[in-house]
C-alpha cells in the first residue's frame, strides 16, 4: 500500500493529495485513518469490512449533498429543500475527472448564495491511482471513494446523511454501488467505518432523468438556472460540441425554459447536432413531445418524433415523470419519494 502522510489541511497517498478547507479538517478526527481507509481501496478494489471510527453526534436533520452541478444532484437539493432537510453542499474536484472546475465554481457559489446554503469545496487528485478506464467497476470504486472524502463535511456540519445523486436507471446493475442495491452496500460499509455516525443514501433514486429535469427546470428553475454537466466545458459551461450538451439542451426545451438561460449560445437542436441523438430512448421521445407541445419545431425534435412515432405519451408520462418503485429501502427512502412526488404532481 502507498504511504499516508498527514497535512495541515488534508492527507496524501504517494504523491497525490486530498486538500480540505481548514476547518473542515482541522475538526475531523480520524483523519489518518481516513487516508489509510482510501488507500486500502484504492489498492484492492474492494470493501474491505470496516473499524469504527469516533465522530462527534450527527443530527438526524442534516445531510450534506454531492454537488456536481448535474441535474442529478441540484435534484437531490430540490427534493432534500422540500423534506425539510438542513442542507450543505460538498464539491470535491477531480482534475482530471470532472472537467474543468472554472466552469462549475461560479455555479456553485452562486446557487449557495442564491439559497443560503453551506458550500464547502475540496480537491482531490487521488482519483488518478484509479484504473484509467470506465466501466461500473470503476465508477463504483470511484463512488466508494467518493464517500470517503465527503466524511469530513459530514463531520463539520453535524450531518447524519450524504446524499449522492445516484438515480433509477443505475438501478438492476447488481454490481453496481451507484444502484439502490450497491448503494445499500455502502450505506452498510460507511455506517460501520463511522459508528453509525452517518449514512449514505440518494434522495433520488426512484426518479428516472426526465423526472429530475423537471424538478431542476420545470418545479425550481432558479436551481435549473446553475446547472453544469459538460465534462468538456472549459471557460464556458457547454463546449456545445457533444451529447451531454445537446441531450441536455431537449430537456431544458422540454421543460419550457431557454437553454440560453443556462450560458448555452446556439441551437443545439438543429441538423449539425442531429449526430448527438443517433441513440435514444423513450425518455428522449417524451422529451420532444413536450418540446413541440411548447411550440418547438425543430429538425432533431421533428426527428425524434417521426422515430418514435408509436410512442404512448400519456403512458411514458406516467412512467417516466413520477417516482418508479424501488425494491430496496435506502435511508429516507419513503420521505424522500413522497417529496419528490408532491413537487412532480
């Protein structure tokens, strides 16, 4: 295993480092064991069974959320905000991971502001002793990790939950830790390592993307309004170049808002941007029945719907905009779904 040096304001493994704000680690305990922990994942790939470690009492009431900026996660703000949670965001940067953090900093800053919302950032470059492919072994390795580092935040705000903005369509992917099934795995895995201090959980796991969308774009615009989810964005917040923009874009359109809104500077539903949809499904058809209900005439819309012209609307409504059934119970998993679906009806 590489070695664990401690520092001032977070830890190393070899010669990649975690560095936290002061305070927040400056109040976390175990934090050598918390480098070592990482270590010994990152090394076998695997949840190894957990030592507890002391942290100070959590408080049922709080959670923090893992900001990205996708729409999966300002979801998981929208639905945590109408539980009643006491909400704080964790962003932890992976350089060479999550593209480029002056696209998502702005953001970040401004949504915190905008809803008086805790907004702690951190950046990690231990990410790069992960296996350099992707895969669901990977990016579960990679949300096992992810956890780790957001312990400290949960620590300095006193709060019992990280939420993760993992939703349905990862969910039947049995070996998975992004799935409802994966994720109890490693609410089972950081609940042990932390005393049952804290538990991991996702406020939208019954939620299929279209539903999230929604909530961002449709229910609470003004959180839609700081969305980021190009990983190609550099000084800009969409390099207008690739599917997640332009998949993006028909959702925002669908949900009756200007993607312009959101920094975006051209159609991104025109022909040249036809090449972005040559893979859809019946969440992207429903998609372009809202748009056109909203009066867009476009050629990738007008496409979508001559594709799947034999789709049930009223039927991919129902499935699709309403939380799905879940066959395992995450930590607030009934709250949450009933939040979700009174802010969807």
């Amino acid at each position: 295993m590489k070695p664990v040096a401690v520092s001032a304001d977070g830890f190393s493994i070899g010669a990649h480092a975690v560095a936290y704000p002061g305070d927040v680690w400056r109040g976390f305990g175990p934090g050598r064991e918390l480098g070592e922990e990482l270590a010994r994942l990152l090394e076998t790939r695997e949840l190894r069974p957990a030592e507890a470690h002391a942290l100070p009492a959590t408080d049922e009431a709080k959670a923090v959320v893992a900001l990205t900026m996708g729409k999966d996660s300002l979801a998981s703000v929208v639905v945590g905000r109408a539980m009643g949670l006491d909400l704080a965001a964790a962003y932890v940067c992976h350089p060479t991971l999550s593209g480029d953090f002056r696209a998502r900093q702005p953001q970040l800053e401004a949504l915190g502001r905008r809803l008086a919302m805790p907004v702690h950032t951190a950046r990690d470059d231990t990410m790069a002793l992960a296996p350099p492919v992707h895969g669901p072994a990977v990016e579960s390795l990679r949300t096992a990790a992810y956890a780790l580092l957001l312990l400290p935040f949960a620590s300095r705000q006193g709060a019992r939950y990280l939420t993760l903005g993992n939703g349905f369509e990862f969910n039947g992917q049995a070996d998975s830790l992004q799935s409802a099934e994966g994720m109890s795995r490693l609410d089972a895995w950081i609940a042990a390592w932390t005393g049952g201090a804290v538990r991991v959980t996702s406020l939208i796991h019954a939620l299929h993307p279209v539903a999230c969308h929604k909530l961002v774009h449709g229910v609470r615009p003004e959180v839609g309004l700081h969305q980021v989810s190009c990983r190609r964005a550099g000084e800009v917040r969409w390099c207008e170049d690739c599917a997640t923009c332009a998949q993006n874009y028909l959702f925002v359109r669908a949900m009756g808002r200007d993607p312009a809104s959101l920094g975006f500077t051209r159609s991104m539903l025109d022909e040249r941007s036809a090449r972005h949809f040559s893979s859809t499904g019946d969440e992207h058809a429903l998609a372009a029945h809202l748009a056109r209900r909203g009066g867009d005439d476009s050629f990738v819309v007008r496409r979508l719907l001559e594709r799947h012209a034999a789709l049930d609307v009223e039927a991919a409504a129902r499935r699709y905009l309403q939380p799905a059934d879940a066959a395992v119970a995450l930590p607030l998993a009934g709250r949450s779904t009933q939040a979700a679906r009174r802010l969807l009806a």
